[in-house]
C-alpha cells in the first residue's frame, strides 16, 4: 500500500512525540487544591473589590448629597446673600458648587475656571422635569463625580468632587487582592502536594510491595500499618490479601508435595502386585506343563493379586479424590443415619471375615455428611480391625453420643508406630505379611478431617487396638443455606 504524505507526517509525529501518561496522583492533587482555593480567592477577592467599590463610591455620594443639601439650606434661609461664588478648581478644592438656571445660565462663570458641564438633564432638573442623578466627569484631566440636584424653581445645584483617588485606591486594592490570591493559590498548591505526599505514602509502600512480589513472586513482605484511617485499612487489607496468598501458595505446594509422595509411594507399592500378576501369568502361559491342581492355584493366586490391585487402585482414587478441594466441594452433605450406615458395613465385613464375630451397640445417630466417604471410612475401619483379629476373636462395634469406636482382640500396635499409623502406605513391621496396602486409617483420617471429627488410635486394654472417631455436635461440614 502507498504510503501518503499524511501518514508520514503522522508516523514523524508520533516518533517525535513522546505517548502521553497521565501526570502523578501527588500532582493532581496539588493542582486540584490549587485550582478549588483559586477559584475559592478568586471568588472572594472579586467580592471584596466590589464591597469596596460600593463602599468608597456611596461615601463619594454621600459627600456630594450633604453640600447639595447645604446650598439648599443656605438658599432657602438667605436666597439673596447665597451665592456660590468662588472657583471651581477641583484641583484645589475638595468640592466645587454652582448654580443652573433653567435656561442653562451656571454661576459662577467668569472664563478663568473650568465650569462644571451642564447638560439637557440638567436643565430639565433645573425646570423641575427631572429627579436629582448622579454622573461621572472629567475636569481639567481628573476623575470627577457630579451630584445634580433641584435647588429652587426654576434652579438646580451643582456639587462635583474628586473621583480619581478613588479609582488610584481601588487599582492597588486590586493589584493587593490579586497578589494576595496568586500567594494563596501557590501555598495551596505547595500544601496540597505535601498532604499528598504525606498522605499517598501507604499507597507507595504498597506500590512497592506489589512490584516486589510481583517481581520476585514471594508474597511474605508486609506493609507496617500504623495508622488507623482509610489508608491503613487498605495497608492491612493488603496484608491480610498477601497473608491468603501466601496460605494458598504453601497450600498448592504441600499438595504438590503430596501428590508427589502419593505417585512416588504408588509406583513402589504397584511394582510388587505387578511384578506377582506378570509372573503367574508367565507361568499360565506354560500350562500345559502344569498339573490341574496347580493351574487352579496359579488362577486363585491371579484372583486374589488382582482383588489386591484393585482395592489398592480404589484406595488411591478416594485418597486422590479427597486431596482435590474442587472434587470434595461437589459432594453432596445430607442427613446420615450414621447406625444404620454401620450396621450396613457391618453385613458386608461379616460375608467378608466368616472368621470374625462381630458385636454391634448402635444407638440411633443422625449427622449430616457424605454418605460415601463415611462408608468408606467405616467399612476400612471394621476390615482392618477383622484383618488383624485371629480367628474366633470378636470385633466390638459400638455407636453412642456421636462417637464411633472400634476394638479388636489382635497383637495390638507397637508404640512406636502409634504415632504413623495414619500416615500413607505405612505398615508396622508385624503388618507387612498381611495383605494391604497400609492406606486404609489414612483414608479414615482424611474423611474424618473433612468431617471436622477427631480419629484416635491406642492400645485396648486386654489386648488389641481401639480406635474412636468423634463427630463434632454442630455441622461438621460447615454447611449453611444462604
């Protein structure tokens, strides 16, 4: 495409000047209190100025109507011995009078000395057609003011003095006003600019603490907050937002570290009934070498690796599906009757371990929850207690005020894996003949923990283990309607 003369000159243009940004908020500020107190003295020296006007012109005519109404008296007591003889040199004098007929006719008028004008107002006045009025002259260079005012019929009076001392005091009074104004504006501006600057310090310790995070992505700095007005508000909201930041930030990492414990953890614990599964299969696929009864034990054995495998994938899917926040949010909480959802994990286990007796003292509980992960949770709890309990041995169910406990008659635990038998994949020493994956009590804790309900594990007396689940007697959930 061509490229005009037009587009030239606009790409010049804007090569040579620079982008426009906006000027700094101290800036505004301070150009913001100049302008509002400019216009606040703007406005009030105008009205001074006029105060003074009116004040010093009405002393002006107040002047010229007291001589008036002296040469009225004066007319009025003598008519014949007044006169206003005399010069008229509003130089000299600080008033001049004279006297109009209606024919125009002023007295004095002897040539020497400016007259006061006489006009076709003033004759009216003098034929007593018109009121007294005031106007402005000029005599001899001066700024005058001259009264006209009725004397006596067919006769008006003429009273002038000196106006422009007034209009001298009225021009330095402006000139004072206005650089009185030019001072306040200036002290406003120099005023606004430090309250700014004063004032916009939080927000430049929160500039400079967003710029850091942002820059080194580490949201541990904070802000000192030592006051209490809007401004240390939002320092300490802006504390309060890096202090969440910095929850959420070490809440991601510990869940990656988790998830890299579990996949790490899964992998070793997968290798060994993989390992199992590849070799009974190699070994099927010489069948024809085996005997009957040995085939069938190879396919049982088949059977219970992969029963292993998948009761170790399930295990890993609920421990996966309760670290994910999002996951557990989608569950549904409902009323659960925690001794009916017992006794239903109890027919299971009892199918499950002929061996194992199981006592069951239920009372009749309600609590709100998800009703599969306390399955689960239950239904682990029995079977590692059936696990571990010889045969013959009884497990003790028992359900009342909101706790939960389980007892078995097995070896017990020893003490010193007390303190790790919820922790993922762990197995005590004595436990590692048995099958299991060692993720059983660690799903207990995790669906107990979102239950807000308490899990502990001890020693019975007499032998075995007894575990105790509590359940808090308000929502555990926290689930409210809005």
């Amino acid at each position: 495409m061509t490229e005009t003369p037009t587009r030239r000159l606009r790409a010049l243009a804007c090569r040579l000047i620079p982008a426009r940004h906006p000027p700094p908020l101290r800036l505004r500020i301070a150009l913001v209190s100049a302008v509002v107190v400019g216009v606040g003295l703007a406005g009030m020296a105008a009205t001074a100025y006029l105060v003074v006007d009116h004040e010093l012109h009405r002393a002006i005519d107040l002047e010229l109507t007291r001589e008036a109404r002296r040469a009225q008296r004066l007319h009025a007591a003598q008519p014949e011995a007044w006169s206003p003889a005399g010069p008229c040199t509003v130089l000299a004098a600080p008033a001049c009078v004279q006297t109009v007929l209606a024919d125009g006719t002023a007295t004095p008028r002897d040539g020497s000395e400016p007259g006061l004008p006489v006009s076709e107002r003033t004759r009216a006045v003098a034929a007593g057609t018109l009121a007294a009025y005031y106007s402005d002259i000029v005599l001899d260079g001066h700024a005058a003011r001259l009264l006209t005012a009725p004397l006596d019929e067919g006769a008006a009076v003429q009273v002038a003095v000196r106006s422009d001392r007034v209009d001298t005091s009225l021009h330095r009074i402006g000139i004072a006003l206005g650089v009185a104004a030019a001072v306040g504006v200036t002290m406003a501006a120099a005023a606004g600019f430090a309250v700014a600057r004063a004032g916009l310090t939080p927000v430049a310790a929160l500039t400079a603490a967003a710029e850091q995070v942002a820059a080194t992505q580490d949201p541990r700095r904070r802000i000192r907050v030592n006051r209490r007005d809007e401004l240390g508000r939002l320092a300490g909201s802006f504390n309060t937002m890096l202090a969440a930041l910095q929850g959420a930030l070490d809440a991601r990492q510990q869940s990656l570290d988790a998830q890299r414990r579990l996949v790490a953890d899964a992998s070793h614990e997968l290798r060994t009934p993989l390992t199992s599964l590849r070799t009974s299969i190699d070994l099927l696929g010489r069948a024809d070498r085996l005997s009957p009864a040995r085939q069938a034990a190879t396919l049982e054995v088949l059977r219970v690796q992969a029963g292993e495998l998948t009761g170790l994938v399930t295990d890993l899917l609920e421990l996966a599906r309760g670290d994910d926040p999002d996951a557990a949010a989608r569950e549904d909480t409902e009323d659960v009757r925690l001794d009916s959802l017992v006794e239903h994990c109890l027919r299971a286990a009892r199918r499950n371990w002929p061996a194992v007796t199981f006592h069951a003292d239920l009372t009749p509980t309600v609590l709100p929850g998800v009703q599969r992960q306390l399955a689960r949770a239950v239904t682990n709890l029995v079977d590692n207690a059936a696990k571990f309990s010889p045969a013959g041995s009884t497990v003790h169910v028992r359900l009342t005020g909101r706790e939960l406990s389980v007892r078995d008659h097995g070896p017990g635990i020893p003490a010193d894996a007390l303190p790790h038998v919820f922790d993922r994949f762990f197995r005590a020493d004595a436990a590692r003949s048995r099958p299991g994956s060692g993720l059983g009590l660690a799903i207990v804790k995790q669906v107990t923990t979102a239950h807000s309900a308490q899990v502990t594990v001890e020693n019975a007396h007499g032998g075995g283990t007894l575990v105790r689940v509590v359940f808090p007697t308000a929502d555990p959930l926290g689930d409210t309607d809005d």
